[in-house]
C-alpha cells in the first residue's frame, strides 16, 4: 500500500524518492512507478480513493475530486452519443467541492504531503493563479506553511473560500516593477533553503499524478478509457498527467487497449505549442512559434494559459504525449472562447472559468471539423463554479506580510517577518 519508487523510462535508471525532481544523467521527466499494477480504489477522503497511484505514504483530510459525469445538454447541442465531462471545482449538487475552483487542487494535497514526508517544512512557490490558491487553501485546511511570492499586482487572486486564511501561509509581494521572473528568482533563494520545498512544476510526480485523477475517475466511471481527451492548455502538465494515467490503466488491463487521443488546446494569439505541433516541430523556436510574446499574452482571453517555458519538447512532454496517443493541437480564438463559454454554461447549467471555454471550443472546432460524433470523449473542466461559490461561502482575500523591493533582498529579514524557522517548528507536529 502506498508504495512507489521512481523511475527514468528514458534512461532506464530507478531513483530514490527524495522529493526528487530530475534524473541526474538525462533531462528527461522522471515518472513514479506504484507497486499496485491494477487500481483498488480506497474509501478515503476526495481524490484520495486513487491513493494507490498517488506518490505519498500517508494523505489529508482534503475532499476535492474531479466529478465525472455523462453529458446531456452539451451532448445534444454537438450531437455527440458519448460525451463525458469531468468538472473540477464548485458544484455542489453534483458532489464538486474544490473551493478554489480549479484541478490545480489535485495537484497541491499529494504534493504537499510527499514534501511531508520527505523532510519538507514548508513549501515555497511563486504564482498568483489557480495554483496559488489552491496551495494556500490546503495550507490553511492542514497548517503546512506555504509561502507564495507574487508581484504585487497578482495578490488580489489569492483568497481562501469559507473561511479566514490560515497563519501558515505567508504571502509576499514584490513591489511594482518586479515581474514574474522577479518572484520566480526569489522564489528560487527562499527554496535552496533547508526543510524548504520547491513545487517543482512538471517535474514534479506529485503534481502530474494529482492531475492525472481526472483520467483515473473518468476511466472508473466509464468502465473505459475515452477514445478522446479535451483540455486546455498553458504548460501542458495535466496533458502529460492525462497520458500517463492512460498508460496506468492500460497497465492495469481493464479499461481498454488504445491509449485517449490527446486533444490539447491553446488560446490564441499565444499558442506556441500548437504552433510548434502543426510544423512537426520537437522545439519550440521563440522567433517563429511566439513571436512578441508579452504583447501576445496581453491579448489572450485568458492569461493562465501563457507559459512561456512549457515541458513541450522534454523527453516524456507535450510533444512524446502527443505523438504517442496521435493527439491533435488546437488553437482558439478569444471570440470562440467567449461564444464556447455561454454553450456550455447554458447547456450544463454551471458557470465554467475561461481556460474551460477554450476547451470547449476546442471541442466545438473538432465536431465541425469531423469529430466521429459515435466517439467517446471526456472533455476537462479544469476549472468552474466560481460564481456560483461566490453567491454561497465568504471569499476571503490574504494579506501580504511583507512587501520587498526586489529579488535581491537579504533573506534573513525576510525570514524573521515571517516567522521561520519557529513556523516550520510548529508544522512538524502535523
Ligand atoms: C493551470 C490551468 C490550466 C492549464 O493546465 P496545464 O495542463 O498545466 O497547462 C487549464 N485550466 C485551468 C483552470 C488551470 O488552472
Ligand atoms: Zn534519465
């Protein structure tokens, strides 16, 4: 039960787990290999009935899971026989309880807790996004000290559902000027520190496999894997983590031979995976594929999906997912978005965050473009029911407890505000 050790397919090394997030003699994406070939599902909390194939020893009282479920109203409005969808966040009358609204909560309990149990006292990221919150939400649920690093104007998106912010969070802005890559630098100090763990993006298996439940629960409910996998996109990590659950439960030998076909989608105009795929291209070339990409990315519908940086052409990324399951890019413009978004939220009766509607669209495109509509398809609600939490439970918004003026400052004053190492103390009685 439990038990996983880690290995690089790419190289064939097996490693082990120190929280360790890259093979030392490739560059590849290192992959937790369980000791449960065949999934039993367990009566634990949320997304934790998958705990077989969770790289974590113990878990938490967290009870976010994504919700499968057959669809009728958008099924229809396309003419698909078989759509499923599986929605992750806020809708209570179908047993959805991610308070924070998106699939980065599958992400952030199995991440915590292997942080736990590999020594970590605190876990350290720079994001004012969905993984943002979903961080501090489960900080706050468990009292594990996360410390988030955002320029100042992201703060704003960082709020704990239900209830007031817990005290292990601290949240430090950086004053005007300073941009992402600011707070990734100093995200990056903070993190060499001992007991401090880095998140670690896709490199990290606790990340992938969290999201990786979406296609387990999926496959669970449907008794088979779907012939296809919409999603949208900006690092493409859930896209790998839906591939390799895929090769799990074709491991597993109950729920079908042929791997989903990945159907990944991108808000135009930044779109620099899509871009690359439709060349056949393995890299990602900056000039061609993203050409001005600030200026790009002030013009999405939706910023969420604008890494710069993605796992695209890493052996075991994007491209290795995409060509291994013969999936298909697709890039969506804001208008389709935003037309995507009222057919869904009409047609299913929740209201659905923006990078959602850009897998809608997605969806849509494909139908018209010639979608077997006798195909079953899964499409993934990464995030939704926002406005519907904000009608019900308090959206309480966290204050920063400490403003720097740059990614340079000395740590340790920064440390003394935000009470480390007694902070960290205080966690190891979890
Ligand atoms: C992060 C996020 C995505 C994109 O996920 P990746 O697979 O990591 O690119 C899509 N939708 C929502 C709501 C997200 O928060
Ligand atoms: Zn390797």
């Amino acid at each position: 039960m439990g038990a996983y050790t880690l290995e690089c397919p790419w190289c064939g090394r097996s490693i082990t787990d120190h929280y360790t997030l890259r093979c030392d003699t490739c560059d590849g994406l290192i992959r937790a290999k369980y000791g449960a070939r065949q999934l039993s599902l367990k009566s634990l909390p949320g997304m934790w009935r998958y705990y077989d194939w969770l790289p974590a020893k113990g878990y938490i009282d967290t009870p976010g899971k994504p919700i499968t479920y057959k669809s009728e109203g958008l099924a229809k409005e396309l003419g698909l026989k078989d759509l499923y969808i599986s929605f992750n966040g806020y809708w209570p009358e179908m047993g959805a309880h991610m308070d924070t609204c998106s699939f980065k909560e599958l992400e952030a309990p199995p991440t915590i807790v292997r942080a736990r149990e590999h020594g970590g006292r605190a876990m350290v990221l720079a994001s004012a996004g969905n993984t943002a919150r979903a961080f501090a939400h489960i900080s706050t649920i468990t009292g594990f000290p996360v410390i988030l690093v955002v320029p100042e104007t992201g703060a704003h998106n960082i709020w704990i559902p239900g209830r007031e912010p817990g005290d292990a969070i601290k949240l430090i802005t950086m004053e005007k000027g300073n941009d992402y890559s600011d707070a990734i630098k100093l995200s990056e100090r903070i993190s060499a520190l001992n007991g401090m763990m880095p998140e670690g993006g896709a490199r990290n298996v606790a990340r992938r496999d969290g999201m990786g439940v979406a296609m387990l629960d999926a496959a669970v409910f449907m008794k088979r894997m779907p012939d296809d996998y919409f999603q949208a996109i900006g690092s493409g990590t859930g896209g790998i983590a839906a591939w390799e659950a895929a090769l799990r439960l074709r491991e597993d030998g109950r729920f079908g031979e042929r791997l989903p076909r990945l159907r990944l989608a991108q808000n135009l105009p930044f779109a620099p995976m899509y871009r690359a795929w439709k060349a056949g291209r393995r890299d990602i070339v900056p000039e061609l594929d993203m050409p001005d990409a600030k200026k790009q990315i002030s013009e999405m519908y939706t910023d969420i999906l604008s890494n710069r940086n993605p796992p695209y052409g890493i052996k075991g990324g994007v491209y290795d997912a995409l060509a291994d399951t013969g999936g298909e890019m697709y890039a969506i413009t804001n208008d389709e978005a935003i037309a995507a978004k009222k057919v869904f939220e009409d047609s299913e009766g929740i209201d659905i965050l923006p990078p959602a509607a850009v897998a809608v669209a997605a969806l849509m495109q494909a139908c018209e473009n010639g979608l077997d509509k006798r195909r079953s398809v899964l499409l993934n609600i990464t995030g939704g029911g926002f406005e519907r939490i904000k009608k019900e439970k308090s959206i309480n918004k966290v204050e920063p407890c400490l403003k720097v003026s740059g990614p340079d400052v000395p740590l340790d004053d920064m440390l003394k505000v935000i009470g480390w190492p007694a902070l960290s103390e205080k966690s190891l009685t979890l």
